[in-house]
C-alpha cells in the first residue's frame, strides 16, 4: 500500500497535503504523527509537523471504531482537564463537557450566562480557537503518544462552521457537476480545507485540491 511522509507547519496542513498527493480522503487512510509541529520564540527553533500516511480500507461512516473507544474516551479526558486548567487560570467561568456529535468527538466550551465573554476563546475567524486547538491537540499527543481525534469547540462555533462549509462544498460541487468549470472557494485554513475534501470526496465524480499559499490557501473542486 502507498505511504509517504510529509511536513508543513501543522499537523493538520501535513495530513492534508499527503491525502492530497495520495489522492484519497481521511477515512481511506492510517495517519501516523512523526513530530508535532512547534512555533518557536519569534521563529527561531521553531520545528515543523511530519506525519506518514498510507492507503488503507475505507472506514465506515458513523463514528470511530468500536476497539478505539477506549482511547477516544481517554482523550476526551485529557482534553477536558487541560480546558478546565486553563479557562481556570485565564479566570473565565464557563462549562466544560465532553459530547460524541455525528461521529465527531467535542470538548465543549458553554459561557453560564450571557455576560460570560467566552466569545474571546474563538476570537477573529476563529483564529483564536485553532489556536486552542493547537494546545490541546499538542497535550492529547504528549500525554497518550496517539494522534488526537478531539476537537474543541465554544458555544458550537465549530459545529455551525462545518455545517456551513458543508452546504458550500455541496453548492460547489453541483456547480461543477453541471457546468463542467472548476469552482475555487473561499480561503480556508488546514482544518476547513479538509472539511471541504471529504465533503466533496464523499460525492464522487469529482476532485479536489488546495491551491495558493497560506493564509490564502483555498480548495479547487473540478469534474475527476
């Protein structure tokens, strides 16, 4: 089976350029995280994300599978103890609870009452929520040594944006469907970008890939 290994600033945007080359989605594909990708200190020491990747099976739709519960659920708990670590320090009062939504596995992040500004953890485009991504994607990996499958979302942000990139992609992929002409989307990071591929890869018929450099990398779907 193919495998090859790639780098980039991020893990997301490593897995996201070798299914790229690949030419399958994550569902069809074993990711294995060589190096976590670290900022360094106004870009000195800074190091960059590797994965290896390789065509597998496909997975079924419907959630992970049942042998890795285990390890999902002690993931989600890495997750929720190091949120509420933080947003203690941070001085923010808010709900932390773990949830399974489609599939997906969520820490979530809720204000107790409107006057709660938890609004600031998602910050501009969710800059600042990626960022906490980040963190907590770095912690999971440390601490369980397995690539983390949590996702942090605050007051569903996260949820409402994959549902909008989704009908996006779908509008998209009709277009291109029916017109025969490439549509290229908004400019998207590493995590919206792959929303978008499987979204899109789970229509048939058609590619995708991401093109342009980052921050105004964007996906490109034509007829495959």
């Amino acid at each position: 089976m193919a495998e090859i290994e790639r780098s980039a600033a991020s893990v997301e945007e490593a897995i996201e350029a070798a299914l790229a080359e690949l030419g399958i989605s994550e569902q069809e594909a074993h990711v294995e995280i060589v190096q976590e990708g670290r900022s360094g200190f106004l870009g000195l020491a800074a190091q960059p994300a590797i994965v290896r990747v390789r065509a597998t099976s496909a997975v079924p739709r419907g959630g992970p599978p049942e042998e890795s519960s285990e390890e999902l659920e002690e993931q989600l708990g890495v997750a929720e103890e190091f949120l509420r670590g933080l947003l203690e320090r941070m001085g923010l009062v808010a709900d932390v609870e773990p949830a399974v939504v489609d599939g997906a596995a969520y820490v979530d992040v809720w204000g107790r009452d409107d006057g709660d500004d938890v609004g600031i953890l998602i910050g501009r485009r969710g800059h600042t929520l990626e960022s906490l991504q980040e963190l907590v994607r770095n912690v999971v990996y440390q601490r369980t040594g397995e690539r983390c499958e949590v996702l942090v979302d605050v007051e569903d942000y996260r949820k409402r944006q994959r549902s909008r990139l989704e009908r996006a992609a779908q509008d998209a992929a009709r277009r291109v469907g029916k017109t025969g002409k490439p549509q290229a989307l908004e400019p998207m990071n590493a995590y919206e970008r792959k929303i978008v591929h499987d979204t899109v890869a789970g229509i048939g018929g058609l590619a995708t890939a991401s093109e342009g450099e980052e921050p105004n990398r964007r996906v490109v779907i034509r007829r495959g």
